[in-house]
C-alpha cells in the first residue's frame, strides 16, 4: 500500500517542476487507509484490516 501511495504520487507530479513530498506521500496514505477501513469494516474483516495495516501504523502516527 505504502508503494502505491508513492507511486501515485510520483504519477500526480509527473510533469510538474517540483517533486513530491512526504507530506503528499502520508496524505495519499491516509486517503488508502481511509478507503480500506471502510471496506473492511463492511466486509466484516476488521481483524484483517488491523493486521494488514499494523506495520505501517507508526510510520504514519509520526
């Protein structure tokens, strides 16, 4: 998830004479983990989604 973030914003500043910066990098990330929360919690898998996310959770706590 953490790589498709950057890669998104990789892709969003493509042509634009500044890089992307971490903070659109953890904003991107917030935006994923928002979206998967949401699906996991309709999918009934809350457990999974903790596990799944659990690694990345003090990089974006910072």
């Amino acid at each position: 998830m953490l790589l498709t973030a950057a890669l998104k914003c990789i892709t969003i500043r493509w042509l634009k004479p500044e890089p992307p910066t971490c903070n659109i990098w953890i904003q991107k990330v917030w935006d994923i983990y928002s979206m998967e929360e949401i699906t996991y919690f309709l999918r009934l898998q809350k457990p999974v989604f903790n596990i799944r996310w659990s690694p990345a959770m003090p990089l974006l706590i910072q």
